[in-house]
C-alpha cells in the first residue's frame, strides 16, 4: 500500500478526479467526457488516461468498448488502499458515506489496537520505548500547534504498532493512520476535547511494565476518550449552527 506520488501534472490530474469521484461531483455509474476532462484540466489525452490508469488499479474507474470509461460503485473501490483514505479525507468532505467511512474505521481501531497492544505489552524493546516515551513528550508539549498535536499522535500508535514486531500489523498503520489524522484534525483544532496525554500515557506505562491486560485496558480507555472528543466536538458545531440560524 505504498502512498502515490503526488508529483506533477499527472499527480495533480489523478488527485482532481480521484476527489471529484469520493466527493460526488462525479457520481457512480457516470460516464466520463475525456475529451471535456482534457480541456478543462488543460492536460493531453495521454496524460488523462495515465491518471485514470491509477484511479482503475484502485477499483474506482472502469472501461468498456461502447460505453466508454465510467466510474465503478462504491462497493468495487479499494477503500483500504492508502491514497484513497487519503484523498477522501483531505478533501474535506462531509457526505454521509465519508462520515460511516470514519465509524468504520473508528470499529477497525477498537479491534485492533486493543488486540496490538497486548503484543506490544510482550514484546517491546528498548528502542520501542523510546519511541513511545518520544512521542509521549511530543504530545505533551506546551503550546503545540494542532499539526505538531496530530503528528505526535500518530507517531505515538505507529510506534505502539511497530512494537508488535508484526509484519503485517506494522502495515496496518497506513489504514489507521488515515482515520486518526481525520479525527486528529478535528479534535485537537477544538477547545472542548479533554487531554489525550494521561490516556496515552497509561497505555504507556503499561507496555513498559510487561502487562498485556492493562496495557488492552488502556488502550479501550483511551478509545472511548477518542470517541467522547469527537462527539463532543460534533456536538459543540451543532449547537453553533443553531445559533446562527
């Protein structure tokens, strides 16, 4: 699930479509004008199908003799896949399928970093440690701007996730990541969220101490602080809607 380069005209043409079809602009079933698309993009028709190559490796778009290329149903995209998290959520979209998007992997979270950080509690090393205690430190600085605040966040579980010495678990930090960097945004540009570092700090405590049964406890502990924050927050916008009406 390597990220794709967001480099050049070709970058930029993938990302322009790629957002257009998560955000609806470009709805499901809709068939594609490619010689509109050029001129409106300002791209050549080589450089249009290139891009609409990476968007079909990624389930998102198909082509057929006689109708054309057209835009795949939502069951038939890689919503795992790294750039489409990514582009979903960095365009800013409220939909309603881009909000069960982030209960879904809201679900996934609570499944598998209780279950990881057992192992991690097991298996950690020195260096997992420092890396846990650096990111801890991180978070815990005072007047950080929210994208320090995210980025310690997510280095914190990255770290959590590479203590399991799981392969497989360690590439799972692209899917999470994606959500929690969404949430992160969110909660920590607000000033009704509580303090994440004594949640984190005891799931810390506890993969130093060797405890798989706290360390699972924490981490449950530190989910349900994540999901409060995020409700509070949703919360909090809706009531300023109301007074501006």
């Amino acid at each position: 699930m390597t990220p794709y380069a967001r480099r050049g005209v070709h970058g930029q043409t993938v990302e322009v479509l790629a957002r257009r079809i998560l955000g609806g602009e470009i709805p499901e079933g809709a068939t594609l004008d490619l010689v509109a698309l050029q001129s409106e993009l300002d791209v050549s028709l080589t450089a249009l199908r290139e891009s609409l190559k990476v968007l079909a490796a990624k389930g998102m778009v198909d082509a057929r003799q006689k109708r054309g290329t057209f835009v795949r149903a939502r069951a038939d995209w890689n919503l795992l896949d790294v750039d489409v998290l990514r582009w979903q959520f960095e365009g800013g979209s409220t939909t309603e399928a881009d909000q069960a998007l982030l209960r879904n992997l809201a679900e996934v979270r609570a499944i598998i970093e209780p279950a990881a950080v057992r192992l991690a509690a097991e298996r950690r090393t020195d260096a997992d440690l420092t890396a846990l205690d650096g990111a801890l430190e991180a978070m815990g600085e005072e007047d950080t701007d929210a994208a320090h605040a995210v980025e310690a966040d997510l280095a914190f579980h990255r770290a959590l996730l590479a203590a399991t010495h799981n392969e497989l678990l360690e590439r799972m930090e692209m899917v999470i990541e994606s959500g929690l960097a969404h949430r992160d945004r969110i909660v920590h540009s607000s000033p009704h969220s509580e303090d994440p570092v004594p949640a984190h700090r005891a799931v810390l405590d506890a993969v130093r101490d060797g405890d798989p049964r706290a360390a699972e406890a924490a981490m449950h502990a530190l989910l349900d602080q994540a999901g409060r924050d995020l409700d509070r927050v949703g919360d909090s916008d809706d009531m300023e809607g109301s007074r501006s009406q």
